[in-house]
C-alpha cells in the first residue's frame, strides 16, 4: 500500500476517533486543543482540594440566583416556569442582566410522586426540559428538593401561611394537629412554633411510615430520569444535587440537641442520599449537604455544621443559607449594613468547609425587596456580595490582601420572572389568590421581574448584581476584590476606595467600579476568566496586570495574555480571558471601567505601583 493511502486512512482514524472523544463526552485536556476563539470548558465541576475544580484544574468559582420560588405555588404545578420558552426568557436574561453561570434548580417532591410509589414521569419531563434551558444557555445547574414548612398540606385554606414540599399522602399519613402558629409575625415562626409542622418534621427525619425510605426512592428515580434525558453535554453542565432545603428536626428527642441530631439523623440521611446519587449515574458529582437550617443564624443559632461528619472530601459539598434576621426583623437592627457587616459570618461558614475538607456555597442568601425592611436591601445585598468575595473588609483590603481568600460561591434567592404577576390561588382558596410579590408568604425578594412588553428588567441595582468574579482561576486564588459603586438611593456606596498610596491607580480606576484578582499560577494552561459585566463594554474596559496593560482587551488567541471572548450559550455575555502558562509564579489583574482611553503613560505607571504592592504584600 501507497503511503498516501495510508495517510488518508490514518486520517480518517483521526477524524473518527476525534467525533467520538467528543460525543462521548471526553474532552480534550488543554486550551491548546480547542479553536482559539472559540475556547470553553465544558467538562464536570468536580471538588478538588477544597475547591470547585473544571477539567482543566482551574478553580471555579459558581455565582447565581435560586430558579425559582414558582416552584413552591401550585399554578404552574410545582415547576419553575410556566413553559420552556420561559424558562430560555430566564435563563437568557440571568446571563445577561444577572451575570450568573450557575443557578440552584428547584424541584418539588410533591409534583414528582403525587401518589405514592409512583414518580411522575410528566412532571420530571417538563422540569428537564426546563433544567435543559439554562444547561444550552452555558449556565451550571445543581437541583435542589425544596421545602419550607415541610409541606402545603398541612395548611388550612384560611391559614396566613402555607408551606411548600412533602405530598399529600404523606401529610395524611400522620394525622397531625390543626396547625397554628400562634403570634407570628414572619412565617419562619413557623418552623419552631407550629405544632403540626413540628412533628411532620420529626416524623420525616425518625422515617415515621417509612416517609424517607419513599423519598430516597423518588430522588433516585427522579436523578435517573434527568440523567437518561440529558445529552452527556447536558449532563456534564450539572454540577451535583442539593438532597433537602434547610433541614430542621422539628423537635429534639429528649437528651437531644442539635449537635447529636445532625450526628444521628441528618448525616446518616445524606449518606444514604449520597448512595442513591451513584445508583442513578451521578458518581462522579458531588451532594450540595445543608446542615441544621440555625447552625449560623444571627438570631437563634444551634451547635453544628455537620461538626461529627469527619472529613468530607470530594464527595460532598459544605452548603448553607444566610438571611441577616436582626435586618429583616425591623427591630433587632437599626440602620443599614456597612462595610464588612457579614465577613465574619461568611468566614465561619469558609473555615467550617475547610475542616470538613471540601469546598463551601452559601445556596441562599437575599433580603426582602418590599415591605418595612426593604430600605435596607441596597446595603445588606453589597455586604453579603463583599463578604462571598473576600474574607476581609474593604477598609482593611489593601493592606490586608493576603487574608482574603478563597472566594465563596453563592446563589442569591431568587431570580422569577413572574414576580408581581402569579395567580396562585393560596392553599388551594379560591378566596385568596395571590398576585403581587412572590406570592408565597409575603415574600419579596426575586432580583427580576417582566415588563409590560414581557422583557425581563432588574428590581435591583445592576451594579449590584452584575459583578466582576473569577469564575475559573489558573491557579489558586491569593485575593480578590470588588468595587461596585452600586447605589442606596441617590448615594454612591463605595467602601473600598483604592488608596492614596496607589497614585496612579487610584487616578485610572477615577469614580468608575473595579475588581482585583491576584493568584498564585499552577502551571495550568488554560487562561484565567473574569466575568464581564454588561457595564464593563470590552471597548472600553481597562486591564493593568504583571501580564501587560490594554485598553478595550483583544479577541482571545493562545497568545493573547490579556484578551475577551463571549461567555458560552450565546446570551451576549463576556468573560476576560488572562493567560499565563508558568508554575508557581504570582500574577495580579486589575480590571476597571474608569478613565476613558487611559495615556500609556499613566497605564504604565498603575503597572508599577501594583507590581510594588503585589511584591510587599504577598
């Protein structure tokens, strides 16, 4: 045989295997493989390290809203949206106007298995088509089973309250009392006063008529059919499975306390959980476990955090809530939240993942967007953003960077588009549908909202929301900071100016926003992505790093160090692009949308301060 022949039919090899490396879903292991301006991860999230890892060693970072609380209502049968063209309409928007890459999925066991032993296969079909919207749209995806209240059932039609989660049969099964939550001025009162809602709790983590035994079953089915329906591109943009909102015992047996409920009950739960995740397919991705819902209340707070767990690994994520109750409270705290209001909480929950050896989300964190408290929103919403990126205070940050890190992920609750338009019909009353807000519990809280054209707009300050964030570092993070410049009222809150020691930056950054990153390089060669946020225009969007300068950053080459790129599923969203390929070597980046079309001079001049500041500090 000819060598033509040869190299024809070798090439054919190549082609063939080539189309099966990627429809199988193995990809290619470096940047170098992949189109230069088409450069994506796709591969799993994975924990690694302590850390959300991409199949190029990056560490990630999800940032995201919760989809949604339409899940809780009955009018759209306990799925997010009311159709998929909704759902691409969220997930679009989410992208574009929220800046998130990941999102908290609801799901609702009550739609899932209406009768029991039997999962809903329609139900499961709508809420996959629907996950599947925002997996096409480059969005990660961890589903959660929600509950509040542990169900709607145990709700009369004339009750304040209603609850969302366990079905019907399994409220019959327990003949509980009339529920009443005596004076309650916030629903949560609910979870600690409220007889009936007690002891269906109780009775759900003792397996009273085997209600977790039926559960597990639905959750293992219900991951298996999401894993069959799923493309394996799909399947790989699911990061792993939230098993239970906000766990909460209800009431302690007697001689028992948070702690040893966590220990005897709760954990055995999610190890169970975690077994049903490898039955259906999920091995490979990691259980999103909550601990005791007041473990880290800055009201009433119990012992735990999964404190008797030992070391968690790879297989499970450490993830808990935070709502600043003494600000939702309108008594408890006066004023707004100010700089470095929740770093110290935040710092718990970052030091508690670390012991358990594994990485942290905080799965939820908002405050009420309407209502006697909501005057405080702009400030409290900054602080919790200031508190996931840093672990330091924007009055100490410059002089404090190397205390900073790692940066928290965190999904805000929430992101419905239906906010202020339901028609929910509120434990099943005729005589009580609910329109405006969330229409769940008086609850308002959802950053979006459609116009009367059927646009999505933010309820909230864009700056706020739409954030610079290292969503993949190559490398391990050092410090990061953000300066949002978003607003309370008319007043600009600014709470880490760049100091007067840094001249020359101090005059590039001006009033706009800026981020810093700074990280310590792993020889990876993939580049390191900052989101871009839609007030960050890549025309005129400043970058000053020991990797260079440039002003409006080029499209991403191999050999572009500083370069833009679209982020993935086409929403118009855009990522900053850092490549350096070394080991070991410490690499800083600051990006602003201050002066306009900076002097090389002064760009020069900002390189130099930083790289002095870099080389002092770290």
């Amino acid at each position: 045989m000819d060598m033509p022949n040869i190299r024809a039919r070798l090439l054919v090899v190549l082609v063939i295997l080539s189309g099966f490396l990627t429809v199988s879903g193995v990809r290619p292991a470096t940047a170098e493989a992949l189109p230069d301006s088409l450069w994506f991860d796709d591969t799993p999230i994975t924990v690694q390290d302590g850390r959300f890892t991409d199949g190029q060693g990056r560490e990630v970072v999800l940032r995201g809203y919760n989809v949604s609380g339409e899940t809780k209502l009955a009018e759209n049968k306990g799925l997010p949206f009311a159709s998929v063209a909704d759902a691409r309409k969220s997930a679009t928007a989410l992208r574009a106007l929220g800046g998130g890459n990941s999102v908290r999925f609801l799901l609702s066991w009550a739609y899932a298995e209406p009768v029991r032993g039997q999962v809903d296969t329609a139900y499961l079909s709508a809420a996959t088509a629907q996950m599947r919207a925002f997996l096409d749209a480059g969005i990660r995806v961890y589903p959660d089973f929600h509950q509040d209240l542990y169900s709607r059932y145990l709700f009369d039609p004339d009750s304040w309250y209603t609850g969302d989660g366990a079905p019907k049969w399994a409220v019959d099964l327990g003949n509980y009392p009339d529920e009443s939550c005596g004076i309650c001025f916030l629903w949560g009162q609910n979870i600690t006063q409220n007889g009936a809602v007690k002891a269906a709790q109780h009775d759900f983590w003792h397996n009273t008529h085997g209600l977790q035994d039926s559960f597990l079953a639905m959750a293992q089915q219900t991951m298996a059919y999401v894993r069959q329906n799923l493309t394996a591109d799909q399947f790989r943009g699911v990061i792993g499975f939230d098993p239970y909102n906000e766990p909460y015992a209800g009431s302690y047996d007697s001689g028992q306390n948070s702690r040893t409920w966590e220990r005897d009950l709760l954990w055995p739960f999610y190890v169970k959980f975690r077994a049903r995740m490898d039955a259906a397919g999920w091995q490979d991705k990691p259980a999103f476990v909550e601990p005791n819902l007041f473990w880290n209340g800055n009201v009433s707070k119990e012992e735990g955090g999964l404190l008797d767990a030992g070391v968690l690994g790879s297989r499970y994520v450490f993830n808990t809530h935070f709502y600043d109750q003494k600000a939702i409270s309108g008594i408890l705290m006066w004023g707004n939240a100010s700089d470095g209001q929740y770093v110290n909480d935040f710092r718990t929950v970052r030091d508690r993942a670390a012991a358990l050896g594994t990485t942290g989300i905080v799965s939820e964190f908002g405050h009420p967007l309407n209502g006697s408290t909501a005057g405080k929103a702009p400030t409290v919403l900054k602080a919790m953003y200031q508190a996931l990126d840093s672990r330091v205070k924007g009055a100490d940050w410059w002089t404090a960077p190397a205390t900073s890190g790692p940066v928290l992920s965190g999904s805000q609750w929430q992101w419905d588009i239906y906010h202020g338009r339901h028609h929910e019909l509120m434990n099943g009353n005729p005589d009580k549908v609910l329109t405006e807000g969330d229409a769940w519990n008086d609850e308002d809280l959802s950053a979006v909202r459609l116009d009367d054209s059927g646009t999505a707009v933010l309820r909230q300050d864009a700056r706020l929301l739409d954030r610079i964030y290292p969503s993949a570092t190559a490398g391990t993070t050092a410090a990061f900071t953000y300066e949002d410049r978003s607003r309370d009222g008319s007043t600009t809150l600014t709470w880490n100016p760049v100091p007067g020691s840094l001249p020359n930056v101090s005059r590039l950054v001006g009033t706009g926003q800026y981020g810093l990153l700074v990280w310590r390089s792993d020889g990876t060669s993939a580049p390191t992505e900052l989101h871009l946020p839609a007030s960050f225009p890549t025309a005129t969007t400043t970058v000053v790093s020991d990797l260079g300068t440039s002003y409006g950053p080029p499209a991403y080459t191999r050999t572009t160090p500083i370069a833009a790129a679209p982020e993935p599923g086409g929403t118009g969203s855009r990522r900053l692009l850092l490549t350096a390929p070394d080991n070991g070597v410490l690499h800083y980046a600051l990006v602003t949308n201050g002066t306009a079309n900076p002097a090389p001079a002064l760009l020069n001049a900002a390189r130099s301060e930083l790289s002095a500041w870099a080389a002092q500090e770290f």
